[in-house]
C-alpha cells in the first residue's frame, strides 16, 4: 500500500496535515496527530502492513498486539477516504 501521488503532506507550526483534491482521492484536509503523522511517513513508499507494524515497534516502543488495532483502523480510515493505494 502506499499514500496516493495526488495527496500531499504538510507541516507547519500547526501540525501535520494531508491535503487531497484529486479526482482519485478525498477532497479537503486531515489533521493528524504524530502517529497518524508516522503512518503517513511510512505510507509515502510502498510498504506492507508487516513492514508498517515493525516501524512501529521499534519508533514507539511497543509490541505488535499493541498497535495492530490502531494502525489497522487508521489504514482503514485512510482508505475510505481514497487517501492510499492499497
């Protein structure tokens, strides 16, 4: 899977934030908070759900059973919103 050409990221003092507005993906902006930042870092690449929960553990600390949930339901979220390629 992997973020959509047409999305971009941004940063400011703000925070970080995915803009869409391509006919493939969502039109608008996210805002997410530093995990979601992390996902998105992860996902500008082609990357494996395996290979994003590795990241994970090893950037936060924490096993796999504790942020396979989470990063799953995020991933979902990015999909319904046509924000990946999956």
């Amino acid at each position: 899977m992997k973020l959509k050409e047409e999305v971009i990221t941004y940063k400011n003092e703000d925070g970080f934030m995915l803009i869409g507005g391509g006919r493939e993906s969502f039109n608008g902006i996210i805002k997410l908070n530093k995990t979601g930042e992390f996902l998105v870092t992860c996902l500008k690449e082609e990357i494996t759900l395996e290979e994003i929960l590795k990241k994970f553990e090893i950037e936060y600390s924490v096993s796999e059973d504790e942020i396979k949930e989470d990063v799953i339901s995020a991933i979902n979220q990015l999909k319904e919103v046509r924000a990946i390629d999956y």
